[in-house]
C-alpha cells in the first residue's frame, strides 16, 4: 500500500470510527441533558451514580470486540478463516455469559448495588430503577460491542459507524418522548438508552444478508489459549472502562464528603462531558486498530508504523481544538445542565471543565499507544499503561490531591495522572522502537 492510500485508509477508518463514538458518548450525555431537566440536580446525581455500572458493562464489550476483532484481522491477513470463526465464536459466547451474568445480578440485586454505590431517599429510588434496566440490558450492549468491532474489521467501518449512530440518534429521540411527553422520568431514560444497541445490531444484519462477512458463528471448540489472548490483547479496552467507572465512585465518594449532591452533580456535568472527548480518542484509536493488526499481520512494518504517526498528528490537533472550545464555553456548557438554575452547582462545573480538561493531550497520547501495542501483540506494555492510567496513579492522586486542595484537587487529579502515565507511556514506546532497531 503506498503512502497516500496508505492515509486514505487511515481517514476513512478512523472519521468513520469517530462519528461512531461519538454517538455512543451521546447515550450518557442525552440522558444527562434530559435528566437534568426532567428531574434537577437529584436526578443527575443518580444517574452519575449509576454510570459506572454502564462502564463496566461496556468495558466487557468492548475487551470481546477489540480483542476479538484484531485476533481475527491478524487470521484473516494470514488466510485462516477456520481460526476467524473460532475467535468469533469464542467472544459471543463469554460475551452471552457475562450478559448472563448481569441480568441476574439485575433481577435481583439492584437495590443494593444502588445503595452501595452512595444513593440515599429520591436519589436511592432513581438509582435503583436506572441501575435495575440498565443491567437488563446488559446482553444487548456487550454483544453489540462485540459486532460493531467485527464488522468494522471485515471491512465494514461505514455499515458499523452507521448502526452506531442510528442506535444513538435513536436514543436521542426516545429519550425526549420517554422523558416529556409520556413522563416516564428516570426509567424514560434507561429504556431509550437499552433499545438503542437492539437498534444498533439490526441495522449490522446487511453484512450476512448480503454474503460480505468473513466470520461466521461456528461449532466452538473450546480453547482456553485462544480466550486467554483475545481477553489480553482486549484487556486494555476493558481496564480503560473499568477503571472509569472505579474512578467515578471513588470521585463520587469524595465529592459528596467535600460539597455533598449539589458537588456530585457538578462532577457529573464534567464527567459526561468527559464521555464525549474520550470517545473521540477511542474513535481514534479504534479506526487505527484494524489498519496496524492487519498490517502487522503481513509482516509490513513501515505501514503500521506510519498509521500510527498519522494518529497521534491527528489526536494533538483534535486536542487541541478540543480544549480550546472547552475553555472558552465552560460557562455556558455547565449552564445547558442547570434546569434548576444552581449558580453554585454551576460555578463548580464550570471550573472543572477548566481544569479537568487539562488532561486532553496526555489522553489522547496514552489510549492510542494501548491500543497500538495491542494491536501488534504486546499486551503488556499496553496493560502497564492502561493500569497506570486507570487505578495505579489515579486513586491515590485523588485522595492525596483532595485532602490537599479540596474540588480544585478533584479537578486536577486526573491532568496529573494521565501527564504522569504518558512519561511511562514515551519510554515504553522508545524500548519498543530500539527492540525493532536491534531485530533489523
């Protein structure tokens, strides 16, 4: 491939992938903005409560989908569609089995989860019903997230982009006839969020109905080796929610201690926010992903190498471009949140998006560097980042930084983190660079 169709590729994957995120990160930041004017400061507190569960189960998805998915590029630049089929197998169905396992836990354990995660009277209730639908549709999540990689690796990224957003924009539309019109409250709200990947999994059926897949459902044959290196090479998407969702109750914790519901609730605004500049990376680092696992695959170092210098120009543009929007509206940002006109609640907000967002760069330079050393089969380096970033720096920073400088701790907290795992990250990347140096 020469370089120009070389970038082409790399635009068409990666803006498509971008769009795609994008929607996604509208899931949350729908509900947030209709929440917050459907039920106040209340209802954004529950909802913040209750995001870190959709994390997790979003994180199972997509550890299946990007483990699976490159394991599968890499078979298929080699010509084995037999041990394709075997890799899809094998992430539908430990994908069905933790889907399994959450709407269990939904039935029946809902009330105390919401309980344990800080709810308490109105917001306690709100919880419990987001909480209780969300895990409900627990499978339709994590196997959608399975497809969408798949699909978008068998060369499909605009049929994949296109089921994400009409599932999203579909979201959006339910969210507001849930919520208003019908007046549904809290539970309008996670049932247009749950029909959404239902959605988004119909529309992917033109990929079968037409004969253009390369994988395909077979009899599994159970390999314990094949499992273990999809869950390792996904791994790194999985701790990246994960570790988000852990992030947000300690954050939480915290905030209520320092400035109670009316503090939760500013952090929610910034955290939904947060959602949507994550996910512009994550759609960055996923049109990547394809292109470096097939291009490693064939062996064409140069190529994957080039892919990645394309993403990381591209991410501190982005960046960029990103902060400075975030800067200049922080202010009317937080105020599009604030139904109940809480100049404090606001106030709080606004300074967070200041100085949360200081992190942007160092993001966006640590998810793209997990997931290219995912993507050419070295998971430790991108599970020692993916660590760093997501509890080894960041739970004690909040702590230390919170005990020192109160909310402006709070704030700071993550910038000093993701600065700190990007030092480790460059080094990572120059260790890898000279073992490839020394190979030659």
């Amino acid at each position: 491939m020469e370089q120009k169709s070389c970038f082409g590729e790399f635009a068409r994957y990666s803006v498509l992938s971008i769009l795609g995120t994008l929607g996604v990160s509208c899931y949350i930041l729908a509900d947030t903005f209709f929440i917050s004017e459907g039920m106040g400061i209340n209802g954004l507190a529950a909802l913040n409560l209750a995001i870190p569960i959709f994390n997790f189960i979003y994180g199972i998805g997509l550890m299946l989908g990007m483990g699976g998915a490159t394991k599968f590029s890499i078979c298929k630049s080699r010509g084995d569609r037999e041990q394709g089929n075997q890799v899809f197998s094998h992430a539908v169905s430990a994908g069905l089995a933790a889907g399994l396992f959450f709407f269990v836990a939904g039935l029946f354990f809902s009330g105390e989860l919401a309980e344990a995660l800080g709810g308490e009277g109105q917001v306690l209730a709100m919880t419990d019903t987001y909480l209780k639908w969300l895990l409900l549709f627990a499978p339709a999540f994590i196997l959608n997230n399975i497809l969408l990689c798949f699909v978008r690796n068998d060369g499909g990224p605009q049929l994949s982009t296109a089921a994400m957003l009409v599932g999203n924009f579909a979201n959006i539309l339910f969210d507001y006839i849930f919520i208003f019109p019908m007046g549904m409250g809290i539970l309008g709200a996670i049932l247009a969020t749950g029909f959404s990947p239902v959605l988004s999994i119909l529309c992917m059926s033109p990929h079968w109905l037409r004969k253009k897949n390369h994988f395909s459902l077979v009899r599994l044959i159970p390999s314990a080796r094949l499992l273990q290196q999809e869950l390792s090479i996904g791994l790194p998407s999985l701790i990246a929610q994960v570790s988000a969702g852990v992030v947000m109750i300690v954050f939480n914790m915290l905030i209520l201690g320092l400035e109670g519901n009316r503090g939760v609730a500013a952090y929610g605004v910034v955290a939904n926010i947060a959602l949507v500049v994550t996910a512009t990376y994550n759609g960055l680092s996923q049109g990547m992903q394809p292109l470096v696992s097939s291009f490693y695959g064939g062996g064409r170092e140069r190529e994957y190498r080039q892919v990645l210098r394309y993403g990381l120009s591209t991410m501190l543009v982005i960046s960029a471009a990103l902060y400075l929007i975030v800067f200049l509206l922080a202010e009317p940002i937080a105020g599009l949140f604030n139904s109940e006109r809480d100049m404090l609640m606001q106030a709080m907000a606004a300074e967070g998006l200041a100085l949360y967002f200081l992190s942007n760069v160092f993001v966006g330079f640590n998810m793209l560097l997990a997931t290219f050393f995912a993507s050419v089969e070295k998971p430790v380096p991108a599970h020692i980042l993916s660590l760093l970033r997501g509890f080894l720096l960041i739970i004690p920073l909040a702590f230390l930084m919170a005990k020192l400088w109160g909310m402006t701790g709070i704030w700071l907290t993550y910038p000093a983190a993701e600065f700190l795992t990007a030092a480790v990250g460059l080094a990572l990347y120059r260790r890898f660079r000279a073992a490839g140096r020394g190979r030659r």
